[in-house]
C-alpha cells in the first residue's frame, strides 16, 4: 500500500509537466471529445461533436460514440467548449533581420495567440529558410507566406530596376511581392507588368502618384490599410500635395465625397481585388481616443521591448503635436475607415484579417483578436469578422483546406472557452490551439507566454 501511495505521488507531481507539453498528431490522433465546432462554411454551431486528427489533417467528425479512434489517442475534453478553425494574421511583420531567434519569438506570439496563418508583408532573404523549416515540422509556427523585400521608391528608381526586381524575387521563391510608397506611375507600371507576366502577385501600399484606379486595373492582389481610398474620394486631388494628405489621407478625410463610394466599391469587386484594412492602426496608432501614454501601458506590452514601446509612445505623441492634428477630425477620419469597411463587406469585396503586427501599439497575435472587434464596431456580425480570418483566407490562397472545419481540412484549431459568433471577443478566450501537427493545450500557452515576457 506505501508503495502504491509513493507511484501515486511521483504520478501527480509528474503530471502537470506532461500537461504542459505540445501533443504532437504525428505520433498519435488528438481527440476533441463533446465539443461544438464551428465550421464556419455557414454561420452555425454544430454541438456535441467528436473531432479527430491525425498527422496534420481532421480525418472524422461525428456524434459521440459514432466515431471511432485510437486507444491511445490524446483525448481533449471540449465540454461547454468552441472548436473553430485558427486566425490568419495576413498583415504581419516577421523581422526582417539575419537573427533567427528574434523571428521565431515573434512566430510564438503568433503561435500562441492562435494565428495558424501569417502572410509577412516585409520579406528578408531569411524568410525561405524559416518557412522552409516551418514547412517541415523542424518549427513549431504558423503557416508562413513571405513577400521579397519591399519594392519602393527607393529600392526602385527606374522602370527597368523595376522589371530586375521582380524577376529576381520570382527566381528566389518569395510568394508574391511587397509595394511600399514612392513608386511612380512608370515605375509601377514596370513592375505590375512584369508581376502580371510572372504570375506572381503583388500587395500592399498604393504609391500616392500611382493612385487606387491605377492600382485596380493593374489586378492587386490585395490592397491593405486601404491605402488609397478616401483619396480616391476627394475631389481635385491633383492639386494636393502627399505631405498635406497625410498618412492614408489622414488630413483631407473632411474633403471626401461619399457619394464616390459606390463607384470604388464596383471597382474592386469586378477586379476581384482584396482588402485587408488594418484598422487597428487607425483606432490604435492615428485616432485620438486613447492616449499614447495609456496605450503604452496595455497588458499586451509587457511582450515588447520596453525601448520598442518607448517609440511606439513617442511615434503617436510626435503625431498628436503636429499642428494639423485635431482630435475631432480624426474621429470622423475613423468613422469613414469603418464605413468604407463596411461597404467592402456590404459589396462582396472580399476581406481578410490583418492587423500590420508587430507596429505601433499592435502587438503580435493579440492585436488580430483585436481587429476582430474593430471590424464588428464598423458594422460587420461577428460571422462575417470571422470569415476575414478564416473562410476568406482559403479563397484568397485558393485552398478548400484552410479556414474550415471539415474532414480533410488542415487541423488548424482553436479551442475557446465561449462562442465568438455571439461575441467576437471570445476568440482571446483560448483554451487550445492546434497549429500544423502540433497540440498546444492551455498549460503549455500560458507557461510560453510568460517566458516572453519582457522587463518593463
């Protein structure tokens, strides 16, 4: 009896270690028993379901006791608990930077704030060797899509340096190309055509003298910030300087002609031209609702570093001096980012979840839980936030596999403790995520998190 007391003993205290470990599916099925699942192909809830996975892929999903696994499965309890498919963060910034180790912490926020997905939208000859290990399960991170380093108005000054460019980043197997400001009109049309030619898509500014109608009918992947729309909405905007505009036409949003819209929203639907809004930028960095000073001190900080979050605070005091600021103007600024948001969405302009993380004041991983609830404040349902996450995110890459929860999807999961279609803020609620083939359950999320967390 002493002895069994002893085994009894060295079991529990091993226990809470074992707990704390990444189940992976290779080596065994992971089993979400009870569970309800969202499968978000429609808006529902499908309660008291078994999920199975094995090596990667959901391989049954059924009523308890009607599907059959392994003996010794990993079994996940999921009573009263949310299986939906992982977030995709499709703005994300892995450090462009020789240092490995600083972009496999910012993959592990990622990572464990349940973002299965990321599209890097500042690319580094680095990044092939990092989705290369990802892609083999040498990493454990999100599924990892990298754009080459930035083509702008200074890594690019003639057409033909353009055309150079692009064929290089092809070669070398970048996913797609980065646009940042300063192109010219020729400029980019060098390098759209060359794109265009290599199928090889390009995303993400829209160089002021380029304009949003060049950039449509040029077939952008996908425009993010929604850069260039409200300039689009301004009436005799050739005659106003970039510098007086602002970043993202901050300054001339009073100017705007609203009644413009429903052309713009014509325009990217026909072109089937995506949006990715980063709107926590603009309610986080640019409005003047919270103040850098409070900003600065969100819980979330505690995961950057200190130096870091001093420029964050200093990069929106510097913006809150200048004389052009006005407090009300960019509250309206704000308002008329969320309605067009909510016309991209009203108009079947498709829209994915990004956030521009790691930037000013968004923190990797969190800040996407948080675009989530920027979104719905622009009008859209919980569902139709979700899908930018998810759903959208297969369509955009073209791949039925990603975004759903079906059999023979990708087991990219996140397991929450409340159901985000009533309340979007539920997705920070994680209880589990399950990224490639790797289990990740609530003991293990929380004792990562606290590693990163930096001295303030």
């Amino acid at each position: 009896m002493k002895a069994y007391f002893i085994l009894l003993l060295l079991l529990l205290n091993l226990y809470p270690a074992l707990a704390q470990q990444p189940i992976s599916s290779r080596d065994r099925e992971v089993v979400f028993r009870s569970v309800n699942i969202i499968p978000m192909d429609k808006e529902q809830v499908i309660e008291d379901q078994t999920v199975v996975v094995k090596d990667g892929k959901i391989t049954a999903i059924g009523s308890p006791g009607k599907v059959k696994h392994s003996k010794n499965a990993h079994i996940v309890d999921g009573t009263g608990k949310y299986l939906m498919p992982g977030l995709a963060e499709m703005h994300a910034h892995v450090p462009p930077v020789d240092n490995m180790e600083q972009m496999k912490e910012v993959l592990q926020l990622f990572s464990l704030h349940g973002i299965t997905t990321i599209r890097g939208m500042l690319g580094h000859p680095r990044h092939l060797e990092l989705r290369s290990k990802l892609q083999s399960g040498e990493l454990i991170g999100p599924r990892f899509y990298t754009s080459g380093p930035s083509l702008n108005g200074n890594s690019v000054k003639t057409p033909e340096a353009g055309v150079a460019m692009v064929k290089q980043q092809k070669q070398a197997g970048y996913d797609f190309l980065k646009l940042h400001p300063g192109l010219t009109p020729e400029t980019f049309a060098a390098i759209a055509g060359t794109a265009n030619q290599s199928r090889m898509p390009f995303a993400g500014h829209v160089s002021y003298e380029v304009g949003v109608w060049r950039a449509i009918e040029a077939g952008y992947a996908s425009i993010d910030h929604m850069d260039g729309f409200i300039e689009s909405l301004v009436p005799g905007l050739e005659a106003i300087a970039e510098q007086e505009a602002g970043l993202f036409a901050m300054y001339i949003a009073d100017q705007a002609d609203t009644t413009r819209i429903p052309k713009l929203m014509n325009a990217l639907r026909e072109k089937n031209i995506w949006v990715v809004p980063t709107q926590a930028l603009a309610e986080r960095w640019i409005s003047a609702a919270e103040s850098p000073e409070v900003l600065g001190k969100k819980p979330e900080m505690r995961y950057m570093n200190p130096k870091t979050v001093q420029n964050w605070v200093a990069s929106k005091q510097k913006l809150m001096a200048d004389p052009r600021y006005a407090a009300a103007a960019l509250d309206r600024y704000v308002e008329l980012r969320r309605k067009l948001i909510k016309a991209c969405n009203d108009n079947q302009v498709g829209l994915l979840l990004g956030c521009d993380a790691p930037q000013v004041f968004n923190v990797p991983g969190i800040s996407t839980h948080k675009e989530l609830v920027y979104l719905v404040a622009a009008g859209l349902s919980p569902y139709e936030a979700l899908k930018t996450g998810t759903v959208n995110v297969g369509k955009f890459l073209k791949r039925d596999d990603i975004g759903v929860l079906k059999v023979g999807a990708a087991a990219d999961l996140l397991l929450l403790n409340g159901n985000p279609l009533q309340d979007v803020s539920h997705t920070q609620r994680i209880e589990g995520v399950l990224i490639g083939h790797t289990f990740l359950p609530k003991t293990y999320l929380t004792s990562e998190l606290k590693k990163l967390e930096k001295a303030q």
